[in-house]
C-alpha cells in the first residue's frame, strides 16, 4: 500500500512538472495580466485587449504559414524545401537577407515561418540573414519612413536590413562550418535542429497527403501543436508589449537618444533595445529627435537595433532557439545596428 502511494506521489510529481515545463509561458502571461488588473484594472484589460487585437491582426501571417508548415510536414514536402535552402550557403544567404528585407512580413508574422523553415533543416546562417533583416523594413514600412523620415533614410534603412541579414547571415556560416551550433533548436523543436529527420530520410513526397489516414492526422497534430506553440509565445510578447506603450514614457527615450556624434550612435543602438515600442510608433519619435538636433545616424541605429530586438522579434528567437543561438542574435543586432548608424552618419558627412 505504502509503494502504491509513493508510486502514485512520484507519478503526480512528474506530471506538474511536465505541465510546468510545457505550460509555464501561458501560466505566466496569465500570472501577469493577473497582478496587472490586481494593481490598476484599467491597465489590465487594456492590456489583454491590446492582444487579442494583435493576435487578431497576425491570424492571417499565422494560419497561412502554419497551414504551409503542416503541409509540408504531412506530403512529405519540407524535405525539398529544406534542401532547396542547402544547395548553395553562400547564395542562400544573400536571397534569405534580401527578401528578408523586402517581404511584407512583420517581426510576428514572420515567426511561424522562421519555425518552419529551422524544423525543416534550413541552415541555421540563412535562417540568421532572413531573421535580422526582416523585422526592420518591409514595403509598407519604406513607404511610411519615406514619408516621414525621406526618402535618404527610408533607403539607408533597407540597405541597412539587407546589409545586416547578410553580415549575420556570413558570420553565423563561418561560425558553424567552425563546429558551433550544431543543434541550434531548444528540444522539441523540429526534431533536434539543422538534422530534421525528414531531410536526414528523405522520402517522396505525397502531394495529394488527404487520401491518406495517416497523413491527414499528422496534418492535423502538427498544426495543432505549432499554432498552440506560437499562440502562448505571442500571447505573451503582445502582452508585455502592451506595458511598454503604456509605462514606457516617449521622452525618457528622446532624453536618452538625444545628441550628435559616435556616442550618439552607441546610445541610440543600446537604447533602442529595450525602449523601441514599435515601427510605425518609432518614426514619429524620431523625426522630431532629428528635428531637435539628433544624428540621422543615432535615428538610424534606433530604428534598426529596435526593430531587430522588439519583443515580439526577440520572444521568436528565445522560443525557439538556444540560448547561445539567442545571444548570437542580440550581438549581431547590436553590431550591426551601430555600424550601420555610423556608415549612414559618415555617408551624409561626405
């Protein structure tokens, strides 16, 4: 009687714990909407309804890339697009940076895709190019930052996106043909990084996938498990977004970026980390910093490093890859933010 009840203590243990593990992003978006409506309730159902509304404006990115991803899975397809992305690295990476810079995704929408193509078996360097130049200009964005900022920086910035994805994109290469990342992925995710078992056994694909039992249910399973995946990591980026906006007062940001020269740069670059609120917010910000004496070039670095290391863009790169993977990102955004402030600075000094 005793060992059935130890037995069953030990089997209730490793059940939270499974739980925990696998429910503790919702557990805690949850705990902080929570505290939120505790302290001040007018915060806290803005806050949930800000999500539910950016969740609602991401469905259409999320469903068409979820439904490809399952697709793929459940034809047996995702080995032909993965090996499509290895053919040649080199190339890979400079189509994977430039139409990182000119797709309409944003850094949301843009994360199903990046899940797809790393459990796929896309290298990681040409994953690395199209997720750093991405979330920093797209169509919409060049138009808006032309209109605001001109038509010299809404060019500096795409130049800057393509520029950075393919910086990032060679020095990831370099770094894995060195024997890094070898398992970029956190556990769980694509079956075990770059090797995704669909491109290690390569079968032909079934396109017609629905006549097939099997293949219907796993249709049906992987998109299940990526869209509740991708829903708890945006739930929560939405959420703490949310806060920014609302406890994060715009001046404090001018006051901290505010100025001229290389020092400018450096602190817009580290600035625009944790105080960047979003694209289209951030233009407005810093047309009137330009306006009150700030560098382009600082303006520059603010948009780019923020727009990299929004949250949305930064929880994509956690949930998914390890933790060296992440820090690799965040150093890449960084340096490539403030050389391209600095490059676009001496640029208009010539």
């Amino acid at each position: 009687m005793t060992g059935a009840v130890i037995r069953l203590s030990r089997q209730g243990t490793t059940i939270t714990r499974h739980v925990w593990m696998n429910e503790r992003v919702w557990l805690v978006t949850a705990a902080i909407l929570a505290i939120i409506a505790v302290f001040n309730p007018t915060q806290g159902v803005e806050s949930f309804a800000f999500a539910i509304r950016a969740l609602v404006e991401t469905a259409p990115y999320l469903l068409l890339s979820i439904g490809l991803a399952a697709y793929a899975g459940a034809s047996g397809a995702d080995s032909l697009i993965a090996r499509a992305f290895t053919g040649s690295p080199v190339v890979m990476i400079l189509v994977a940076a430039a139409f990182g810079g000119l797709s309409p995704f944003c850094s949301c929408g843009v994360i199903p895709l990046i899940a797809a193509l790393l459990a796929m078996g896309v290298p990681l360097s040409a994953v690395m190019a199209f997720w750093l130049a991405s979330p920093v200009i797209d169509p919409s964005m060049f138009v808006l930052t032309a209109g605001v900022l001109g038509p010299e920086f809404a060019i500096a910035k795409t130049m800057a996106a393509v520029g950075l994805g393919v910086f990032g994109g060679y020095i990831t290469l370099a770094l894995t043909r060195a024997g890094a990342f070898a398992d970029p992925l956190r556990d769980g995710i694509g079956n075990g990084g770059c090797g995704a078992s669909s491109v290690r056994n390569p079968k032909p694909p079934v396109w017609a996938f629905w006549h097939d039992r099997e293949r219907r249910e796993k249709f049906a399973r992987e998109g299940l498990k990526t869209t509740l995946f991708l829903l708890k990591w945006l739930a929560l980026a939405f959420v703490l977004e949310s806060l920014m906006i609302a406890f994060v007062p715009a001046e404090w940001v001018a006051q901290a970026v505010g100025g001229e020269g290389v020092v400018s740069v450096l602190i817009a670059t580290l600035v625009g980390v944790p105080a960047y609120l979003n694209g289209y917010a951030a233009l407005p910000l810093v047309s009137g910093l330009v306006e009150q004496g700030m560098a382009p070039g600082a303006g520059l670095a603010f948009l780019v490093a923020g727009g990299v290391t929004s949250l949305p863009a930064a929880i994509a790169v956690w949930a998914l890859a390890k933790r060296a993977v992440f820090a690799l990102y965040v150093g890449l955004a960084l340096s490539g933010s403030l050389a391209s402030g600095l490059l676009f600075q001496a640029w208009l000094s010539t």
